[in-house]
C-alpha cells in the first residue's frame, strides 16, 4: 500500500484514488459484461479485425452501462497507418528509382498519402517481411519496385488485403496493376541500332536472370540479332546482375580474351559505367575499340568519360502514374487491374562508332 504524508488534504486525496482504482473499469470488465474476450473488446476499441455484429452491440453496449474511458492510447491508429503507402524497392541508389519514388511521392502527397521506402537489396525474404509489415500493420497500400517475381513472393502476396502496385515490373503468374516500360522493344531498338551502325559482333550484357525486365531486354535482343540473320549462340550473352561490378567483370574479360567483338548491349546504365571504366583501365576506348548502348539514360551515363547512348524513359512520370493508379486501387476497389506500358526511345550520345 502507498505512503502518505499526514494532513487533511493528502489524505482526502489518498482516498479518492483509493475509490477511483477500486471502481476503474478495464477490458476484462467489458469483456465480462458482454461475455466476451478482452482482446475482442480491444478490436471494437481500436476498429481492428472483424467482429460479428451481435457481438460488437454488446460490447458497445456494455461500454455505455460501465461508463468506460478509454486512455489516451500513444499507438498508431488505423486511420492513421491507412494513410501511409510503403515502397518496397530493391535499389536505392539509381536515378530512376529515386524518380520513380519522387513521382509516386508527389502525386500521392497532393491527395493526403505518406511514402514510406523500404530497401530490400534484391534480397526475396526481406521482401516478403515488409510485405507482412506493412499488412499487418493496415498500411493503405504496397508498391513493388523493380522487384523479381518469385514462389515465395507470390504466395505471400495472397495473404495481402492492402492494395499491390507494381513499378518497372509484372507478374507472368497473374494480373496485377503495374506500370511498366516497353522493355522488350526497348532492347530491339538497342540492338538495331548497333547493328544499323553496321556492328554484327555483339554482346548483351544482361541483367538479373528472375526480372521479368531483363529477360524482356533480352529477349529484345535475341530477336533483333535473329530478324537481322546475325549469328547468336551463348558467347553472346553475358550474365550480370545490374550492378557496377558486373561490367566490370565483362570489361576485364574483354581485354584479356581475344574475341572479335565490336559492340555491347548493357542492361543498365549502372553495369555500362563499370564497363567503360574498366576498358579505360586496360587502355581501351569507347567507341573507337568498343561500342555501347545502354538502357535507363540516367545523369550517371551522360556525365561519363563518354556521353553513353542509351535507351530513355520518363521514370518521374511513370511514379506518378502509379501513384494514380495506387489511389484509384484504394478508392475503386472492383476496378480491372491495369498495366500501363510506356514507350522506350533512343537518346543519342558519343559512344556508338559507325562501321558502315
């Protein structure tokens, strides 16, 4: 039992909290009133999960009789959390990928939203912890940036009741809303343009084997050398992984293998940096020794030793797209799901020589 010190007014104010805590009302006391459970009782408080009806009116009811004073709760409310959207993304780093959050940002900032990014490293398990995070939590929606389509992604995502958009992805297993660029014709029209220049020796630098992206990029490329009549076998093909230390691999090979090639066809701009780099290393140069075409046209390629061509899009404007669409899926929750494709196009610079 508390101490008090004497006097009369300490010890009126000892016995009213006496009073008060003896008549205090708590969950279990709802719970018992309504013949319920406390944690039931604490859903209806806090509007979370499903509640049968009957139950919920005698809960509220039992509220009202005992006269219940909820404390100021500290924690994030429903309402509150409904509000923010959490990016999952696998590179932080590009400029595309802060573009496309900046959009995404901008246009749900304007309609009362909160962008929330998480970085995931290309890693399918923190992908999923995330996913479960922000739906456990009752987040008002998921955005999947440039993230690989997996088994285990794609079981996880059935268990998800928030809205799912997906940007510079898609899924091949099922319909989602995704904002996607042309990556099939983007890597045709990079290809055609090594090989109008009058290059028939060409290497595809790819990107990860599980992105829907690079295999589209690739795929772009084997049909280009196929239409064009060139010769393709797996010489052709050299695996990366998007980041700068796999065109620095290939860029190595190039200068210690004797090959007769002429041209390269990078994935990303990230891998084309670490290419060009590394040939200036061995004492090559870009185009006279080696040509490139790249795809993101990002400020990295245009501020290189040599102005890159690559393959352009406008990635501020698909975030908001998505943002557009991530806000209608929250709204109209009986839409059709949409993928809306944006054009690739060719952005010239100095870094592709003409052999005809």
């Amino acid at each position: 039992m508390e101490k008090y010190s004497f006097g009369i007014a300490n010890l009126v104010e000892a016995i009213i909290k006496v009073l008060r805590d003896a008549m205090k009302v708590t969950l279990k006391t709802i719970a018992a009133l309504a013949d319920t459970s406390p944690a039931t009782v604490s859903r209806v408080l806090n509007n979370r999960g499903y509640v049968k009806e009957e139950t919920r009116n005698r809960i509220e009811m039992a509220i009202q009789e005992s006269a219940y004073t909820p404390k100021e709760s500290k924690s994030v409310s429903v309402n509150q959390t409904g509000k923010i959207i959490l990016v999952i993304s696998s590179n932080i780093t590009s400029q595309v990928y802060i573009d496309y959050f900046q959009g995404l940002s901008a246009y749900l900032g304007e309609k009362g939203y909160l962008c929330l990014e998480a970085y995931t490293a290309q890693d399918t398990a923190e992908d999923i912890r995330y996913l479960k995070f922000a739906n456990d939590n009752y987040f008002g929606a998921i955005v999947l940036l440039n993230i690989s389509e997996t088994p285990e992604l794609i079981e996880a995502l059935k268990d998800i009741r928030c809205p799912v958009v997906f940007v510079n992805r898609y899924l091949r297993s099922a319909d989602v809303d995704a904002i996607c660029v042309d990556n099939y014709r983007g890597g045709y029209a990079a290809t055609r343009y090594l090989i109008d220049a009058g290059h028939t020796r060409i290497i595809h630098l790819a990107g990860t084997p599980t992105s829907v992206v690079s295999q589209d990029r690739m795929l772009g490329f084997h049909d280009a050398m196929v239409d064009a009549g060139l010769s393709l076998s797996e010489e052709n093909i050299f695996q990366g992984n998007l980041r700068k230390d796999s065109g620095e691999q290939l860029g190595h090979w190039l200068a210690a293998t004797p090959n007769d090639f002429t041209a390269v066809f990078v994935s990303n701009d990230m891998m084309a940096v670490g290419l060009l780099n590394t040939l200036y290393e061995h004492g090559l140069s870009v185009p006279e020794d080696l040509s490139i075409i790249s795809f993101d046209t990002t400020p990295l390629v245009k501020n290189a030793r040599v102005k890159l061509t690559t393959i352009g899009f406008n990635s501020h404007e698909m975030g908001e797209a998505a943002g557009e669409i991530v806000y209608q899926r929250m709204h109209f929750q009986k839409s059709s799901p949409r993928r809306v494709i944006y054009p690739a196009s060719i952005d010239e610079g100095n870094s592709v020589k003409r052999l005809k």
